[in-house]
C-alpha cells in the first residue's frame, strides 16, 4: 500500500506538471520537505519489501517435504545371509527415480515467471537509450534528450524520476509477464506441468508441508503400477495413455486432478513428527559405532554408521505412512477431498467448520498452488522488490545505470541463496545426498 501512495503522488506530479501553459500546480519542494517526506515514505516501503522478500525465502528453505515412492519389489532375488548361506529377499527397487525428480525439483525451485537481466537491460534501454529519463526535470516540458535549443533544462526530480521508473519498470514486466503466461507456457514449454508430468512416469508423488499443518500434495503415482522399466514397455505404457487404455492419472477415480492444498489435523502432524524425527537430527548428534557385520535393514550385512542406519529406518518408514494415508489404509487417520468455495479462493483461508480431529481436507487445486514454496510463486512480491530496490539506489546515487546494476546484483544474490539453502533443505526433509543434486 506504501508502494501505491508513493506510485499514486509521483505519477500525479508527472501528469499535471509537464505540458503546462499556466502555472497551475507546483512539484514538492525540497525547502519544505515535501520532498524529503515522499523519500521517507519510499524508503520505509523498501524496508517493508526487504523484510517481505526474507521471510519468504526463510519459508522457502525450512518447510517438510517428502518424495512418496509408489514403487513396489518386482520378484525375489537371493541374498547372502549372516550364517554364510543364501536366502531370498525383495528385489530392491531403483532409487534412481526419486534422485532424478529430486534434481528436477532442485532446478524449478529459482525460475521465475520473468527473465531479471532481460528486465533490468529493457528499463536501462528505455530510460538511458530512449530517453524516458528526461521526462523527470522540473521544467514544464517534455523531452526525450537533453539540447542545448531548450531555452531552460530543469534538474532531475527525484518525484518525477520515480514516477518515470515505474511506468517503464511495470511495463515490461507486463509485457514479459504476458507473453510468458499466453505464450511461452502454451507454446514452448510448461515447467511446473513437465514436472507434474515426470512425477507420474516416474511414480513419485511429492508430499509439502508449508505450515505446521497446511501444505500442498503432488499425485505421482502411476497409472500402470510400476515405473522401473526399459525403453520399449515405457513407450507402451504412454501409447495406451494416448489411446485411452489405462487409468487416469488423478488422485480420485476418473480424475485427471493431481495437484492438491492440503489441511492436516494435529494428530498427523504428530505421528508425522515422531517419524521423521531421526531425520532432522544432526549426524554429529547421534552415537557412531561400527556396524561392519550388522544386519541391515532388508537382511543383507552392511558396514554403514548407525546414525545412517537410523536415518533410512526413518526414510521407509515415512514412505509406508504417507503411502497408507494416501491409499486410505489407515484407520485412525483419513481425508477428505473437496472444492474450495468462492469466498475461500478469494480470501485465501477457509471458512468451512472445522473437520473432524482424524481428518484431512484435501482441496482440489486447479492453480498449481505448491508454487507458493518456489520462487515462481512470487512472482509480485521479487518484481516489487526489484522495482523498490532499483528506486532507492537511485534516490541516494541519482544514477538509473547505476541501480540497475545494484539490482541485479541484489537479485543474482537471492537466488544463490535460495538455491543453496533450498538443496540443503531437501537434503534433511527428503535423505537425498546432496553430491546427487547436480
């Protein structure tokens, strides 16, 4: 709201004062402060962004997420036992899969819905280059290149200058904006729809917790039962999707719908707690002992550390618990499917009664929400930062070069840090090694 007042005020000055034959209305003046009063009100809306733009990134690399392998043993194998003999065991199933939908997860977690050196290089263009940057003088004229015909050139209004900023700062993003959502999704690629894609094929469903209790669910479970296959029978499996052949891909039957926000009661978030909880322990922390002839956990030796050991104890035991609750096999917990109302999507909370303590509201989610936990899914809040940041640096240096470099800077920042603390969270949540995260 700061953003709209300081926006409002400017963008007043600009069109009332150039162009004026009479001397009718007057730009704010520094001997009076009113200049100082509009730069207070911007910076305290930079400040604000600044600390809006944090939280989301703290949120970003702190919330719960789980990769639900569906895959299931395919035939018996024979095993070398403790006593020296040979026993049969579940063939093991491929981890591939879930390091390879984990790495592409690691790669959609920084894309943005615009392209920041396409923004920032466009604004300099039209500001420098076109000349924009003139219509903020504090003579009554408009011009788009400083000439020595003018009879009077007036210095730069830093009013006027910020006004100037945001018309060409929000009218490429606009134009980048538009032409990404109708254009470049519908007609070149889709990244989030690919990935939902891929989570299918690779039977891999996507478990988020946002909140302690609110969070998003990716339906990847396949509709042929398995997904560690050769070439040939992956390409059958896709040729009877086409014809019509199998199953739909939704979580419901006959639903084609697998992106859902998700209301978990308290007692999930317990049982949920308590399982992962080895998960989330520091390895420092745990007793190290040698384990070199120590029975793993699907009977064969194994020389790993207990702190490893307990650590895939917990990753299984989390799979089977999601995988039951999904699968409706859990007795004592349960969920819901339904459709947000109106006033829910607008006012994004729900306004339903609660529902019962062992159950779970899945909402049918046509938007792509999980979005919310990437960097895509903020799209307003990074442009606004953008734009904020670009129009302080230019109210201390009065250089447009100069904060757009800044910017950039600031920006480039964000996403390395949002990448490298988002790898690590993904690493804890999910014990994908992160030498796998390429």
């Amino acid at each position: 709201m700061l953003f709209w007042i300081a926006f409002g005020m400017s963008f007043q000055s600009l069109v009332f004062f150039k162009q004026q034959k009479t001397v009718s209305i007057l730009l704010p003046a520094k001997s009076q402060d009113q200049e100082t009063l509009f730069l207070t009100l911007l910076y305290v809306a930079f400040a604000f962004k600044l600390l809006d733009a944090f939280h989301i990134l703290l949120t970003q690399i702190f919330f719960d997420i789980f990769f639900i392998d569906w895959e299931r043993p395919q035939g018996r194998v024979n095993q070398p036992t403790q006593g020296g003999g040979a026993g049969a065991s579940d063939a093991p199933v491929s981890i591939w899969r879930t390091l390879f939908i984990a790495n592409e997860w690691n790669e959609i977690q920084t894309i943005r819905k615009t392209n920041t050196e396409l923004q920032i290089f466009l604004v300099l263009f039209f500001l420098k280059v076109a000349g924009f940057e003139y219509l903020s003088t504090t003579d009554p004229f408009s011009r788009y290149s400083a000439s020595a015909d003018n009879e009077y050139i007036g210095e730069f209004s830093q009013v006027l200058r910020f006004a100037v900023l945001c018309i060409v700062f929000l009218s490429v993003e606009v134009v980048q904006w538009f032409f990404f959502a109708f254009i470049y999704e519908r007609f070149f690629g889709d990244a989030l729809g690919d990935f939902i894609d891929l989570c299918s094929m690779s039977n891999v469903s996507i478990f988020i917790l946002e909140n302690n209790r609110y969070g998003y669910y990716i339906h990847g479970r396949s509709v042929h039962g398995h997904a560690d296959t050769n070439m040939l029978q992956m390409n059958e499996q896709l040729k009877r999707e086409e014809d019509d052949l199998c199953g739909k891909r939704g979580l419901e039957p006959n639903s084609e719908l697998q992106t859902f926000e998700i209301e978990v009661p308290a007692k999930f978030r317990q049982q949920y707690d308590n399982v992962v909880r080895p998960l989330r322990q520091a390895e420092s922390q745990q007793q190290r002992r040698n384990m070199a002839n120590s029975m793993g956990q699907d009977g064969r030796t194994t020389s790993l550390p207990a702190s490893v050991e307990k650590r895939l104890l917990a990753y299984n035991t989390l799979n089977r618990f999601l995988s039951a609750f999904i699968d409706h096999s859990l007795r004592d917990l349960d969920y819901l499917v339904r459709d947000k109302l109106l006033f829910e999507h607008i006012l994004n909370m729900e306004l339903k009664d609660l529902p019962p303590p062992d159950k779970a509201i899945f909402y049918n989610d046509n938007g792509r929400s999980f979005n919310s936990v990437l960097l895509y899914g903020h799209e307003w809040t990074l442009m606004l930062f953008d734009l904020l940041m670009f129009a302080f640096v230019d109210s201390l240096a009065q250089d447009f070069v100069l904060a757009g470099v800044v910017t950039y800077l600031v920006a480039k920042i964000l996403i390395i840090f949002r990448n490298k603390f988002g790898r690590k969270n993904i690493t804890i949540k999910t014990l994908v090694d992160e030498r796998f995260l390429i």
